[in-house]
C-alpha cells in the first residue's frame, strides 16, 4: 500500500516557501504522494444566509494543476495527485491541457482525481450547469482520455463537441490516471464504471464494505476487472501515532491500495509543525 499525504492548503495555502518546503520535505520523508483538494471560490456567508458548510470565502485554497506545476520543478519523484478536481464546472479541453503540462513537467507522476462536487455556489460563479454535473462527467472522462491519447480527436458526445483537434505535446502517461472521488451510490457506479481508482469519503466499516460491492457490481457490468480499480483511504491525524497506525491496519484490511494522512485541523501552526507530526508518523508506519 503506497502512502502519501494530504496537503494541508487550508493552513499553509498562499505562503509559496510552506508550498515548497512542504513538498520537498515530504518527499524526503519517504512519502509517496502528496494529495490536494480543490476549490475556485468560496462562499460569503454574509450573503449566502445559513451557510455552514466546512469552507467558505474565508478558506485558502492553492490551485492544485498550478500548485503541481510548480511542485514539479522542485520534486523528484512524489507522485501529485488531485483529490478531487471538481471536474464539471471546468471546461474538459482545458482540463486535459493543463493535466498533460503538468503530467510532461513532472515526468509522469499526475493522477487526477475528480469529483463533481457540492457547491452550486461555485458552479455559478464558474458559469456551468449544477444540475446536470453527473451526466457531464461522464462524457468528460472520455473526452480526457482520447484527448490524452490521440494526436487529433474528433468526438460528438451530448455535451462536447471537437472536430479535429488535439494537444500539443501530449502527456507522458496516455492517458493520465483518473480516479474518481464518491460518497453516493452515482459516484460508486461511476467509479466502477470508468475509473482507474476511487477515493471512497466514508471510513473502513460496514458503510465501505457496502460502497465497495457497488463499485465492484459496476465493474461487472461495464465489463472490467474490480481487481484493476484502486482503492485511496484517508487518515485523519489527531495527534494519536498509534491511532494512525490502527486505522492503516484496518484500510489494509480492507484492501485499499493507497491511503493518505492528513494533519489538517490539528492545530498545527508552521509547515514546520505538520512536517515534525508527519515525520514521526513516517518513522511509525513507513
């Protein structure tokens, strides 16, 4: 099981020298992959009445292709994973270009998680359909994909149109990995349908064993081997090693193929902080 960890972008977001030497530090501690969550904008709760929702205008958030570009020059070989790029309120084309320059810059070590998100608030502000954002990502995963692979793509779908028309250069992996981030029954069917890998949101337990039978019946039916499909699990670090290490055990049990620390609302303050906590955590369980 490959572990990596969460960058913590609610706490060091905006500071590019915590950027750097979170990504460089890690790196030398001996993790694997270094995960990014993804918002545009935030809600101001001033105006969107009753908010309460966990971010909001107030919550930092780095860019993440932007942020891995840069992560990409000063990193060796930590694999930058998006976890999730909200997929449907961004323009596909667009997408598979920046994911191909990051993927070229880094040498190969992008995989783009994707998710279709829960902020209409965003959606809006972005200009895209929340309505329909589901059926969207479907047709969007394809479309990466063969524009990933395919010197000139022609592709008619409900959503997109391309007549002709590729990237320059493509990307070192063809295609990119895409691994999908669910937490309902849709985003368990569509991960078994056409992921590479999955972010499951619950906890190892009942609640995973019965996501995990969705995934896998869905793989069935598309047709592909659930055993192919990887499995992220998330750790949540509240200042317990051993509690870290009960909870690898369990996604280890429960065959995850990667899994992820985050040191986010720890109370941490420094980059510094978050790389002594991940560096004792690495001593424990790498």
């Amino acid at each position: 099981m490959r572990v990596g960890v969460v960058f913590p972008q609610t706490e060091l977001g905006g500071d590019p020298g915590a950027i750097r030497a979170y990504g460089q530090g890690i790196e030398e501690l001996g993790y694997r992959h270094l995960l990014a969550y993804d918002h545009v904008v935030g809600a101001d709760p001033a105006v969107h009445t009753g908010w309460d929702k966990a971010y909001d205008v107030q919550t930092t958030f780095s860019e993440p292709l932007v942020m891995f570009g840069y992560l990409a020059a000063i990193t060796q070989k930590v694999e930058l994973v998006t976890g999730v790029i909200i997929l449907p309120q961004r323009q596909t084309v667009l997408v598979a270009k920046q994911a191909a320059e990051v993927d070229l810059l880094s040498g190969g070590r992008l995989r783009l998680g994707v998710g279709v998100g829960w902020n209409a608030v965003e959606f809006e502000a972005l200009g895209a359909d929340f309505t329909n954002r589901g059926k969207r990502s479907d047709e969007q995963i394809e479309l990466l994909r063969k524009m990933w692979s395919e010197q000139s793509v022609s592709f008619t779908g409900q959503y997109h149109s391309v007549t002709g028309a590729g990237l320059g250069p493509l990307p070192v992996q063809r295609p990119i990995p895409v691994w999908i981030g669910a937490a309902s029954a849709p985003g368990y069917r569509r991960a078994g349908r056409l992921a590479d890998g999955w972010f499951p949101l619950v906890e190892p337990g009942d609640e995973l064993e019965k996501a995990k039978g969705i995934v896998e019946q869905a793989a069935h039916d598309a047709g592909r081997d659930p055993a192919e499909i990887g499995m992220e699990g998330r750790i949540i670090y509240t200042g317990s090693l051993d509690a870290v290490a009960d909870e690898l055990a369990q996604w280890k049990d429960a065959d995850a193929t990667h899994v992820a620390i985050s040191t986010m609302d720890a109370g941490l303050e420094s980059v510094d902080d978050h790389l002594e906590v991940l560096a004792a955590v690495a001593e424990s369980i790498l």
